[in-house]
C-alpha cells in the first residue's frame, strides 16, 4: 500500500505545485514508483510545471464520473519511468468533485504506487480539504512571512480535525516546507527567521527551499527542478527533504549558513 | 454631542433550572405533581422551571393544555426542551437546547412541615446532609491552539501548554492560563466572573478581556509585549502587570 502525501499552505502562491513536482520527482528518480495528483480543479498548473500539458486527454474529473478510465488518465512522465501525473480539469465545475470519486481514485492509486502525491489549490475550501482528506502526511508549505505562517497555520488546525485519519482519531504526520527563503533578505530583518516560522507552527521541519533562479527557470522549460538541475541549490534541498521523508535523520541546514557549523543547526525540530 | 461610545458589554450567564419531565397520561402525573406540592408550599415558587418532553407523543394542543394546567398551579415554565419545532407556538415558551445535567433537587419530605423539626432539633446539625463541595471544572489542552480555531470552556479554567496561534481564540468562565505565546484572543471570566484572570509565558495578545472588559493589542502597554504576563480586573478596569 503507498503512502498518500497532500501538499498543502492555506495561502496561494507559496509553492505547493513546484514542491509537488520536485518532491514527486525526486522520490521517482530514487527509483520509487510515484504518481502526483492535481487537485486545483479549474485552475491546474501542474501538467505545465511537469511539462505534460500537450499530453493531456482524460483528467481527475473524467475519472470520477466514469467518463474514463484511471490507467487512461495517468500521464507518464518522458524523462523517469516511475513518476506519473493524473492532472485536474480546467474546464469542469470542482463541484463535480465529489468525496466518494475522491476516494475511490485514491484508493486504486495507492493499490498501484508507493507514494501519492496531492497537489492541494490555495484555500480552505472543498478542493483542499478533498485533497487533504485521505492523506497519510501532510507537507506544509509556507514562505517565511506573516500571512502565509497563519494561513499554515490554519490549514494545521483543519489537518488535525477534517481529515480521515483525525476523525479516526488517529494522528496525521505534518511536516513544514520553507520555501523561498532568501539568506539575504532574513539577514537584513525583512524575513521571518526559521525559529520563529518554527515556534509558531511547532511542527517538525522537513526542508528549507533557498528562493532561486533555478525554480522559476525550471518551472518555465516545464521540468521539476530536481530533474531540470540536479546540482542546483534547491534541487539539493528537495533531495535532502526526500530523505527525510522517508525516515532518514538528516539535519536540516539554514541556506547561507555554513554546514555543520559546530553542529549548531543539528536535530533542528519543532515538536 | 457625540462623545466615545460605549461599548455594549455582552455577558452569559447560567442559572439552574429545574427540569420537569412529565408523563403520560398527563392527569395521573399532574396528580402526583398536586401530591408533592402539597406536601411543600411554594417548592415551585420563584424556580425557574425548564419542561422536558422529549420522547412523548404529544400534539401542540396537548402541549398547551399541560402549559396552562402548570401555570394554574404556579408552576412557570420558563422553556421547552426536547420539542420538535411544529409543537411550539409563538405563545408558547421558547424551545431549549445544550442543557447539561447538574444535581437533582431534593424533594421535600413528608410532612416536613411539622413534625421534622423536632427532630431536627435533637440530632446534631453537622449530621445533617454534608454540602457537596463539587471541585470547579477545568480543562487541559496540551496542544497549539491553531489560527481559525475556538475554544469555548464556560465551564470554568482553561490551561493551554503550548502557543495560542494569531487568529484562535479562547473564551473562559474561569481563568486563562497559557504556557506558550499568546497571539490570539483570550476571554476569561464571561460568565460575570470578575476574579478570573489570565497569564501566559509571551503577550502577543490580539485582545484579551476578562467579564466583558477588554484590551486590544495596541491599548497595551508596549514594554509587556513578549513578556510573561498576567491580567486582572480591578473595579472596572483591565490592569495587567509582569509575572515573577
């Protein structure tokens, strides 16, 4: 059985699709069988950001009213074998998502990949709490500023009372993902600085993602950043958030800050 | 002229009401409400009487009928729990929902009238019915409140051990504690309980207030912020002050 990730922030804008994408691509590359699914019904960016979107005939929509088959919509990727894309439909109602189509799709990706990513759209509204749903572990996306940190914040609180696994009483994984961060600009003030966004939120902090170039020229040639550059400061990141993801005991560095630096940054982890 | 305005000060507040469940058929039940009456003078007298008819089945004319019947022996029913909407009239008493159970009323005995204070006199008083001490309600939370979430504890305390997110809100009978930041809003005291106060380890408060009386983030004294704080009412002013 895989296990089903939303990415998610409450605030547009952060980087839930290019860190679905990256993510996605980089635990395929790791040989891992991967699919990413595009929740933002009418608004759908993934497939550009995956450089799919010339490929798509059947989408999330068509699956769930029956119109098509999943193995008709899954889109394979050109570039890994293991990493597919079901993208949203940019013409249908996201009323026409319902929770039972939801869970059916969900539950027949999980019998046929090991990790289900789903790209959640901005808001607190039916497509993101759809996505959020069924998910096993939640990523928080969230840029190191005011409103994003509350509007995570409030997508935590959601995450912990209308999801599957909260009403079981179960407790959903959360992991924080600070995205464009940029070290010169926290360094003058005019960021919020990782222990705060940490202090705050009080959830475990799975990667810092430096604001770059790479993502934005990445995003344009229609490649997740983990395969546009691999060496790429972000790209690097995303990796590194990957294993940790998987369970490995990475300590996580401040972009700007030197490695290791008397193992100042070690075990940096909110409860 | 206009002058400031006065803020309209918007309490809650709990009173015990006495809860009658009445019985099919109503004339033998009324019999027996006539009997303990009877046995005690104005036991109804000045109570708030809450009747409860869940489960019965009843029409909005049955109703009425049981309403006055108990209004012609002094009995006034304040609301209606249990009702479904189509038997309740515009006449009638309003419908009540969220009552929670709280101890029974003791029935007066036989014949307390007379004969019961001899005896009373002859044993001793301490003897005599212990007042149940019932410790004051309060609740826990060992999680972060998160931005959008309420929590509503009219009950009594509230202890947080964690942070109390911009945008969450608590609202207390009791006291607030919180062990963490605050930067939501905190309300302690709703239920007009002046002695309630609030503490937290971090004031960055958007609003606290204590029975009605409040302060916003920029009436605050700026040298508190992020300080450990606590706040009290004194008379009808919101003092807060550095803890420890």
């Amino acid at each position: 059985m895989g296990k089903v990730i939303v990415v998610t922030s409450g605030k547009g804008g952060v980087g839930k699709t290019t860190s679905s994408a990256a993510l996605g691509a980089a635990l395929a590359q790791n040989g891992e069988k991967v699919v990413v699914v595009d929740f933002d019904v009418g608004l759908r960016n993934l497939d550009l950001v995956m450089g799919a979107e010339r490929r798509v005939v059947y989408d999330l929509v068509n699956v769930i009213q029956g119109e098509a088959k999943l193995t008709q919509a899954l889109i394979r990727d050109k570039r890994v074998e293991t990493l597919y894309l079901l993208p949203a439909s940019q013409t249908r109602d996201k009323e026409n998502l319902t929770p039972e189509g939801v869970e059916k799709v969900i539950a027949a990706l999980k019998k046929a990949f090991d990790w289900v990513i789903c790209d959640s759209p901005a808001g607190i509204e039916r497509g993101a709490t759809l996505a959020m749903r069924h998910a096993d572990v939640a990523i928080v996306v969230t840029n190191p500023e005011v409103s994003s940190v509350r509007d995570s914040d409030r997508i935590i609180g959601l995450l912990d009372s209308k999801t599957l696994k909260a009403e079981s009483g179960e407790r959903m994984e959360k992991h924080l993902l600070l995205t464009r961060y940029d070290p010169a600009r926290a360094e003058r003030g005019d960021m919020l600085k990782v222990d705060d966004v940490l202090e705050i939120l009080s959830i475990p902090l799975l990667g810092i993602i430096p604001e770059s170039m790479d993502v934005l020229r990445a995003s344009n040639l229609g490649s997740p950043v983990t395969l546009a550059d691999e060496g790429s400061a972000p790209a690097r990141a995303y990796f590194d958030a990957v294993r940790r993801l998987k369970g490995e005991a990475l300590p996580v560095t401040v972009p700007g800050e030197k490695r290791g630096f008397f193992g100042k940054f070690f075990g940096r982890k909110a409860a | 002229m206009l002058t400031k305005p006065r803020p309209i000060r918007l309490k809650g507040r709990s009173f015990l009401a006495l809860s009658l469940t009445p019985e099919l058929p109503f004339e033998d039940w009324l019999a027996g409400l006539d009997d303990l009456a009877a046995r005690s003078a104005g036991f109804f007298l000045r109570r708030p009487v809450v009747l409860d008819v869940d489960g019965l089945d009843i029409d909005k004319a049955d109703l009425r009928k049981l309403v006055e019947d108990l209004n012609s022996r002094n009995v006034r029913v304040m609301g209606i729990e249990g009702a479904r909407p189509s038997l309740l009239g515009p006449d009638m008493p309003p419908a009540m929902s969220d009552g929670r159970p709280a101890s029974d009323f003791e029935p007066p005995d036989e014949g307390e009238a007379g004969e019961k204070q001899d005896d009373a006199a002859a044993e001793p008083v301490v003897a005599a019915r212990p007042a149940p001490t019932q410790a004051l309600a309060s609740l826990v939370v060992t999680e972060p409140v998160r931005s959008g979430q309420s929590l509503f504890f009219p009950e009594g305390d509230v202890t947080i051990v964690g942070s109390v997110a911009s945008g969450a809100e608590i609202v207390a009978g009791g006291s607030i504690h919180v062990y963490g930041t605050l930067r939501g809003r905190a309300m302690a005291g709703t239920a007009g309980n002046g002695c309630a106060r609030i503490f937290c380890r971090k004031l960055e408060a958007e609003l606290i207030a204590i029975d009605g009386f409040y302060l916003t983030a920029e009436d605050m004294e700026p040298d508190l912020r992020g300080r450990a704080v606590q706040a009290w009412l004194e008379g009808h002013a919101l003092k807060t002050g550095i803890l420890g």
